[in-house]
C-alpha cells in the first residue's frame, strides 16, 4: 500500500485539539476526584496518552481490547470484547477513550461491559466521530473531530496493522 495523501489532520492540529479536549474533561470533575481513563485498543493507545498527558489533574488508566474490523476497512458489526479492565469499576469516575466512534456498536459494547461494573460516572472521549455512519445511538460526550465517511490511519489508526505510527491522519482509499 502506499503511502497516505496529504494529511487530513496534522500533528499540530491534532495536539492543540487534544490539548481542548483535556482542559475540557478537567472540567468535568469535582476537585480531588480521579477520573479512570479506559482506552479501547488498539487504535486508542496513542490518543489516550497524549490526552492522559495534557490532563491537569490525574488520572488512572487502563485498557479494553475489543476485535470489530479485523484486516479490511468496514466494521464486522459485530464487536467482540476480549479483554475487560484489569480493576474494578464500582463507584468510580470512569472515561472511555476511544479513537474512532463509526457505527457505535463497539462503543456500545464496551459500555454495556463497563455499567455491568457499576461505575459511579461513565462518559467517552473520543477523538474522532462518524455521525453519518451512526447506527445506534451511544453517548460521546467530547469529539475531537467529526468526520464523514473518510476511512483515516494514523495516530494509532491503522488499516491492517500499517501506519499507526503517522503522527498526523490521513484518508485512505480501500
């Protein structure tokens, strides 16, 4: 494959919204309160750490694996959770951080999992949304950026496990 187009984001672009969406989920907690960051992988991984780092207060971490897009570039629509939070969630101030929220079949399942827990706040960060691709309708209370039916990689996003180390996105054509 070659390489990706011109960036749809760039690196800058992407830090400074990053950088909005911290100061924004700051502000979503009382003092003294800890959120617990989940970042679904794998695609999650690199905007969970550079969100987790722009945070100003701090915050715990942990991770979801969830399989829905195995090699090609359209979800299966049928989302398989394979690893759960190594901690438990009950009471806590829990945040979903998710790279991409196409159909919002992923996300629903991992929020089913995660409420099972009882936490004591449940809410998704995610860095990038396609409401025109939406087919059920799950909770993303901060976006970065929306999109349309792009298929982007880079920034921990892949297409067969190629280019997530791109510090920018790119769109892709399957």
């Amino acid at each position: 494959m070659p390489m990706p187009p011109t960036p749809l984001f760039t690196a800058e672009q992407i830090r400074r919204r990053v950088e909005e969406l911290a100061a924004a989920l700051d502000q979503r907690f009382d003092d003294g309160v800890t959120p617990h960051l989940i970042g679904v992988l794998k695609g999650g991984f690199v905007f969970l750490a550079d969100l987790m780092r722009a945070m100003s207060r701090p915050a715990t971490v942990d991770f979801v694996r969830v399989a829905s897009y195995g090699s090609g570039t359209m979800s299966s629509g049928t989302p398989r959770l394979l690893d759960a939070p190594s901690v438990s969630l009950r009471g806590r101030d829990v945040v979903v951080v998710e790279d991409i929220v196409d159909t919002g079949l992923t996300l629903q399942a991992v929020r089913q999992s995660l409420l099972a827990q009882q936490p004591r706040s449940l809410s998704t960060v995610a860095l990038l949304a396609k409401p025109a691709r939406r087919q059920v309708d799950v909770p993303v209370e901060l976006v970065g950026f929306s999109l349309g039916d792009e298929f982007v990689v880079g920034y921990g996003l892949d297409v067969d496990e190629m280019h997530r180390a791109l510090p920018y996105l790119a769109v892709v054509t399957p």
